[in-house]
C-alpha cells in the first residue's frame, strides 16, 4: 500500500523521475481477462482515456459499458462508434455533468439503481484555462471538477457500490472496484496549506496558474481518496488511484495558449505514451489489482508512494482537516 512507502526517497517529483516513469516498460494486460457478464462505468468517457479504456474493457468481452458524459451527442457519436466495434456489448449513454452537484446526486441515484456493476472508472477531470469559477460555488473551475465534484461522487458511490456487493454477480468474484484517477503531477506541490479554510484558499485570480492548479487539485484528491477508502473494507469496494502520466491524443493540453500547446506537442513526441497504453493502466486499476492496492496511487502498473508530506505528521493533520472541511462543503458532514 502506499501508505507504507514513506521510507523511499523524495524525488518523485524531479524531471528524472518524471523521465524515468515514463519510459517504464508497459504491463501487458493478462492474455485471459475476460469480463463477460461484467458492468463498468467510465466518466469522461466520450474521448481520450475514458473512451480507449472503454474500448479495452469490451475487448475483453465487458458485457455491458456505460458511458458517463456531460454532452448526450458526444456520448452518443462514442457510442455508435463502440457499438460498430463490439455488436455484442450492450453500451449506454448516462449524462452527468461534474459542474452542477445534482447532476452528480442524480447519477449516484441512478447508479443504485442499476441491476449490476462491477467497476467504476472516475476520469473526468479537466485543466481550465483562463481562471473560470463554477457557477454553483463560486470556487476555481478545476478545484472544482477534479476535486470537489469527483469527491462528492466518489463518497456517494460508496454504499451504492457496496449494495452492488452483496448481490450475486455472475463470472466475477473480485470485490468491485472504484478507481479515481489521480496524477504524478501532484509530486510537484512543494507546500500544504497550515491554515484554514484549505477550500477557499485555491479561489482567487491574482496567483492563478492552470499547470499548477491541476497539479493541487491531484493532491486536494490524493489525500481525500485515502481518507475515503478508510470508510469501507477492500473486499467490499477496492479503491485506488491509478495514474495514466503523459498521454498522447488527449485533450488536456487543449485549452493553452499557442506556445504552451507547440511545447507539449513537442514534449509529448519524445515523452508521452500512446492512449492505448495509458489506458492499459487504467484497464489493470480496475480489473486485476489487489487488495494490496487499496486505497493506494498506483503508477506504472505497480503501487506508488504518497506525496513525502502526506507521510509528516503535518501531513497527516491537513489531511483530517481536508476530510472535515471538505465534508461540510459538499453538505455531508453526519452522513
């Protein structure tokens, strides 16, 4: 678990580091993963990594996809394209929509009220440029996206997921599973806030800087993710943290100015992996990892260490006072 890997040394946030984990040899799927019978649900799934792990999932013979998305004709244009591939599979269009609280209720809602699934793949996220707040909150657009309303959806999945636990499930007798996607970009985040509020000390424009609010809202979810997975036990829903690193044919990068864009595109020919073998991680995140796993990031296809902080004792403080506040924030304090 990650939460044991304190004693390794800090340097997961250097360019070598960086360069190293990015040219680590991919794991190959297992050659007999098959997932017949089995339900995944995949947010941000239209596109990028959500949809080429989608597409993954069904080669292993997933019974049914559902394809969690905010725009119903991006969803449908995805799935018409899968169903074209994969005429066996039944695959489903949710609309959920990561800026409005209930539209993530009402998905949560309707995920309780599914016949069956097996895994869910949290991957919507974004990096918004310019400094944009959400309508509902007010709070910065990615604080907001990546981790207050991936926050919200993952502690409400947690007794919809072990309801679906106790049912019977033909072909599967691994615990379900919820991955949330994190990121090594939260390595780079130097310092914790000591002071409250931790929320609203990320709204504001004049210290805005897009790269480096992703970079927070990947550490806000780190330490929030582990807290959660504190909730339930492993054989009922295995959480973890999977992390795709720099990935070609994405849109993360979309929204930079035109400089920033010609830099990536150049980065990402010497540095980036193919989608497919991104999602490959994402893939294994959800179907063939342990227990070992829980509440753990996951980098490389292996379990990776925490931020070094979150091992310090101060860490572990901003840690609870995250949890708490972010708890009153989202109106789920005594659930």
């Amino acid at each position: 678990m990650s939460a044991n890997l304190g004693h390794l040394p800090a340097t997961a946030s250097s360019f070598t580091a960086f360069v190293g984990r990015q040219f680590t040899t991919p794991k190959p799927l297992p050659a007999n993963l098959d997932l017949s019978h089995q339900v995944a649900v995949i947010t941000g799934a239209n596109a990028g990594l959500g949809f080429e792990s989608g597409r993954q999932l069904l080669r292993a013979n997933l019974a049914h996809l559902i394809l969690a998305v905010r725009s119903r004709s991006r969803g449908d244009a995805a799935a018409q394209t899968l169903r074209a591939e994969f005429p066996g599979a039944e695959i489903s269009v949710w609309l959920l929509d990561m800026l409005d609280y209930t539209s993530i209720k009402a998905f949560a809602e309707r995920c309780a009220h599914a016949p069956r699934i097996d895994m869910v793949i949290l991957n919507a996220g974004l990096q918004k440029v310019p400094y944009t707040t959400a309508p509902e909150t007010g709070h910065e657009v990615t604080i907001q996206v990546n981790y207050l309303s991936t926050a919200l959806l993952s502690y409400l999945l947690i007794p919809v997921l072990k309801s679906h636990s106790q049912k019977p499930r033909e072909g599967n007798s691994r615990p379900i599973v919820l991955s949330v996607v994190g990121s090594d970009m939260m390595y780079s985040v130097e310092k914790i806030n000591t002071d409250s509020p931790i929320i609203s000390a990320y709204d504001g424009e004049a210290a805005y800087e897009p790269q480096k609010m992703y970079a927070e809202s990947k550490f806000l979810l780190c330490f929030f993710i582990e807290r959660l997975s504190r909730t339930v036990e492993p054989g009922e829903v295995l959480i973890n943290m999977p992390n795709p690193g720099l990935t070609a044919g994405t849109s993360f990068f979309s929204a930079r100015s035109a400089v920033v864009r010609t830099l990536a595109r150049v980065g990402q020919a010497i540095l980036a992996r193919s989608l497919e073998v991104s999602a490959t991680i994402y893939v294994d995140a959800a179907t063939s990892c342990g227990p070992e796993t829980h509440g753990s990031f996951l980098s490389e296809w292996a379990v990776a260490p925490f931020p070094p902080m979150w091992y310090t004792p101060q860490g572990k403080e901003f840690g609870e006072r995250l949890w708490n506040e972010t708890l009153v924030e989202l109106d789920l304090a005594g659930h």
